[in-house]
C-alpha cells in the first residue's frame, strides 16, 4: 500500500495583515483622542475652568 501524507493546511497571511492595520487603527485613534484632543483647548477634554475665578493654592490666613 501506498502512504499518504496529509499536511495541515497552512494559514493565510491576510489574517495577520488584517490583525496589524486593526490594532494600527486602534492606536491612531486612542493617540487622537488623549492627546490631540487635551491640547485642543476644549473646556470639557482640558479640564481647565471656564468661570475666569482664580483661587489661592494657599488659604490667607495662613499667609504672611
């Protein structure tokens, strides 16, 4: 009798090329929204005040 060999049938290269430009996608949007978007100057992403009020990081009375 004669042997057959059967071999696994190997994985396609697109999956990982997919796989790659996904997690590329993933960080160019995580980079985008943290960081350009702090540095906009939108009240809501800076945090920054938008009364105009400016507090004492020290309490007067305990100033000189």
């Amino acid at each position: 009798m004669a042997e057959i060999n059967v071999e696994p049938k190997k994985r396609s290269g697109w999956v990982w090329i997919i796989v790659v430009l996904a997690l590329i996608l993933i960080g160019w949007l995580l980079y985008v929204y943290v960081f350009q978007n702090a540095q906009g100057g939108d009240a809501e992403m800076t945090g920054t005040p938008t009364s105009g009020m400016i507090l004492p990081l020290v309490p007067t009375f305990l100033t000189l």
